[in-house]
C-alpha cells in the first residue's frame, strides 16, 4: 500500500483500515508461530504498513487539530519560587 493512497484517505477509513492491518498482523503471526505461514516478508509488509498509515493519521489528526482550535493559545508561564 502506498502512501500517496492513503494520504486521499479520511481519518475514520485510516482508522478501519488500521484497525484491519492490526487484525491481519495478529494473524500472520499467529501462522509464522505454528509454521504455517509461506512468506515471512509478509510480516513485514504488515507491519510498515501500519507505521505508514499511524504516520498519516497522526498527521491528520494534528491538522485537524489545529484548525479547529483556538487562534492563539496562551499559556500559563509563570514561575513559582518557594
């Protein structure tokens, strides 16, 4: 899966499709741990593919974030000395 696809994706679709890699990760697993898996680059492939789509979402979720939040954001600086 590459990323320029799932960049065109919404944040709830990056969402089930991790979800569903995730689901497939524990799968694959579960083959390779009783040797029944053909492949073990499959494992792999997996996995990058959730680090990419958690990437993208993370940067969504930031995006989305920040232009729905406040204009300025003002924070308490102030130092306590005892």
């Amino acid at each position: 899966m590459k990323a320029l696809e799932l960049k065109d994706l919404s944040i709830d679709e990056l969402k089930r499709r991790l979800s569903d890699e995730q689901e497939s990760l524990a799968n694959l697993r579960f083959q390779l741990a009783t040797s029944q898996l053909e492949s073990p680059i499959k494992v792999r492939t997996v996995r990058r593919d959730i680090a990419r789509i958690q990437t993208i979402l993370s940067k969504k979720e930031r995006a989305a974030a920040k232009t729905s939040g406040p204009a300025t954001k003002t924070e308490n600086t102030e130092v306590k000395t005892s």
